[in-house]
C-alpha cells in the first residue's frame, strides 16, 4: 500500500507539477511533452547540458501555440528577458537547426525587427524574445532557457481523467474516452466550440465498440434532450467538408478514424445536411449544420 502511495505521488509529481514550472516538469496536453523553465541564466552549451542530464532536450517552440504556452509562463515569471531556444547555427553556419528536430519555418514565428543581424559575426545561437519574435545571439550569452521532455502514456491519461472530471465528462474503460451529453441543443459549429472549451472535441467514433457505447449514453440521456424539433440522433465530430468528402474534425476520412456505418437510407441529404450525427442506432446520419441538436463530446487521450 505504501509503495502504491509513494508510485501515485512520484507520477503526480512528474506529470502534474503545475504549481511550479520554474522548479518543476509540467504537463503540456497539446505538445503531449513535460516543460521545465530554467530561470537561471546559463549559456548556450551549458542550457543544452542541463537539459540533457535532466533526460531532455532545450526546447523549441514546435507551434504558435508552443510558442504561446512558453510565453505565457515566462510572463507568469515576470521574464522580460529573451530564452535561449534549442536551434543553433553552430554546426551549419548560418543554417539554423533544432536539437529537437524543429522546423522553424513551420513554427510560423517570425524574426524580430532587424533580425538575424549576426552582430559581430558571432550569433550563432537562437532566442524568443518576450514578444514571440526570434532572434540570432551570442551563444555566451547568459539566458533562461526550457526544458522538453517527453511524455509517458501514464502523463496523458491522467492529465485527461482530471480534466474529465472537472468538466463532468464520464470516464469509459471500453474505449479508454471520456464523454459528456449535452441534452441542451446548440448548432454544429457552437457545439463544436463548446466542446472544445472544455479541453474536448466532438465525439468521433473510431470502431464499432464507440458506436455501441455512444448508442448507449445516448440512450441514458434521452429524457434530457431540450430540442426544438423531434430528433433522433446527437451531432457528433465529422462532416461533409467544401471537396464534398466526409472526413472528422481531425481530418481522417470516415474509413481511417474507424467507423463509417451510415444508418438505412443515410445520408439522404434532406434540404441541405453537411453536419454529421449519430442516430439513435449508433449508425452515421448526416445532418443540417444550422439547426440545434443535442451533441456528444469526448475527451480522449
Ligand atoms: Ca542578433
Ligand atoms: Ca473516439
Ligand atoms: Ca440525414
């Protein structure tokens, strides 16, 4: 028993050390990675180093919202200076690699104003400054830095079971998900906002046990549904895009994510129906965009 207790509270240190991210690794749910923030100056070589010893990497921002993320915690502590980032042109002079494997032309980030200057033809080391903006630097130069470390399975499906219950989500062991019924009705495209400000996205099913089992809630929550017109389905995570192919929210088409078995006689595009839904049968319809429906959205690790 003590030895469990003990394992729970290492892996909630590692995973779930939000207090703290200048002391400690912190869970990032988009990048699926553990970040750190050095305060302490270091340079260059020595950034690198540290991360290294600690089982990382000095971290690149992968994203505008990696980049964002970083940002916001530099300005949680009060840093108003640059962070080195783990991109150097040391080993190919004027060609900036990451030790991650970034590519900064993806990252859509931009140079500062004047930058990359190479003052005094020695910066062969990277930074973002407070701003977001990148900038050549001295790699002597003392800075605060990230750490990147990756993520285990068990980060994930924690971090996921915690924000499924500060949502409301229920917790499904058949497909490892969590999901919630919203019986009030909303439109396709509010429905998906909502969902995804809860940490969630629309429920896309991905085998025929998901089917089963959203059949299943759906049928628990019934007597929920607020809706204007009779309705016999929830608008779910897929849709008939502008190429006329119907594909989820993530951009599989149907046979990729896992599940693409229409109900009878569906999708009959009846008036204009773009929007995609489950029937009470656990099979696919497709559905007016417009109107409002109750919905399913699913957290998933
Ligand atoms: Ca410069
Ligand atoms: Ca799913
Ligand atoms: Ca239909």
């Amino acid at each position: 028993m003590f030895q469990l207790t003990f394992l729970c509270a290492i892996l909630h240190m590692v995973c779930y050390a939000v207090s703290n991210p200048a002391t400690n690794y912190v869970y990032s749910y988009e990048e699926d990675a553990l970040f750190r923030l050095h305060i302490i100056p270091a340079v260059w070589s020595d950034a690198a180093l540290r991360c290294q010893l600690e089982g990382g990497v000095l971290a690149s921002p992968t994203s505008r919202g990696m980049a964002q993320a970083m940002l916001s915690t530099m300005e949680i502590h009060k840093l108003a200076t640059s962070v080195f980032i783990g991109t150097t042109g040391i080993l190919s002079k004027g060609d900036f690699k990451s030790l991650d494997g970034t590519d900064l032309a993806k990252t859509s980030l931009e140079w500062a104003a004047r930058e990359p200057n190479n003052a005094n033809n020695a910066e062969d080391c990277l930074a973002m400054n407070e701003l977001g903006a990148l900038e050549d630097v001295s790699c002597s130069n003392l800075l605060p830095y990230f750490c990147r470390k990756e993520s285990t399975k068990k980060c994930r499906v924690t971090h996921v079971k915690s924000l499924c219950k500060n949502h409301g989500y229920k917790w499904e062991s058949d497909t490892g998900s969590c999901y919630k019924f919203h019986g009030a009705a909303k439109s396709w495209r509010v429905a998906l906002a909502t969902c995804h400000s809860e940490g969630g996205h629309l429920a896309i099913i991905n085998n025929e046990n998901e089917s089963k089992l959203l059949k299943k809630i759906y049928k628990e929550h019934v007597e929920n549904i607020v809706v204007a017109k009779e309705s016999r389905h929830a608008l779910i995570g897929f849709r008939r895009w502008d190429d006329g192919e119907w594909a989820t929210i993530h951009g599989e088409s149907l046979g990729e994510a896992g599940f693409g078995q229409w109900s009878p006689g569906e999708p009959n595009n009846s008036g204009e129906e773009k929007c995609g839904s489950i029937h009470d049968n656990g099979l696919l319809n497709d559905a007016p965009c417009d109107e409002p429906f109750a919905f399913i959205c699913e957290i998933a690790p």
